[in-house]
C-alpha cells in the first residue's frame, strides 16, 4: 500500500502539468478546478469509504492492494485519451 500511495503523490503533480499543458489555455483554470475539486472529494470519501469497507468484509492481506491498483488503474484509460496537440 505504501508503493501504491507513494507513486500516486509523486506522479500527482507530473500528471497536472501535463494535463494542463495539454488543454488549452482559455478553459485551463475551470479544468484545474474541477481536478482538484475531484481529488478534494476523493480524499475525503476514500478513507471513510475503504474503512466501511475494510471492516464489513475482513479481506485478507492482498485484497486491499489488489483494490487499490484497480482503482488507480481506472485512471489510466482517461490519460491515455490526453493527446498531444502540439506540433513538434
């Protein structure tokens, strides 16, 4: 769980500029606030959410990693959609 937290905040910000960087410049600050208005809801419904769930089902040692990769592997198909619209 910690290597899967520690990836999560060291990428957060690289992932932030590069989103930024992609979206043009007129509709940057609406897309900055709806991502942390997004990370602002996760951050408080995540640890409440995964305590319910942790003490409802009693998972062994591995479920919860193997939760926690899913849910930031969800992740992964909206940046992959992110394309460069720069020429080179």
């Amino acid at each position: 769980m910690r290597g899967i937290s520690a990836i999560g905040n060291i990428s957060s910000p690289a992932i932030s500029a590069w989103m930024m960087d992609l979206i043009p410049e007129h509709r940057r600050a609406s897309v900055s606030g709806v991502t942390q208005g997004i990370n602002g809801i996760e951050l408080s419904v995540g640890p409440t959410a995964g305590s319910y769930a942790w003490n409802s089902t009693k998972p062994d040692a591995t479920a919860p990693c193997g939760i926690a990769a899913i849910i930031f592997a969800t992740a992964l198909p909206f940046y992959l959609m992110l394309k460069d619209s720069k020429v080179s």
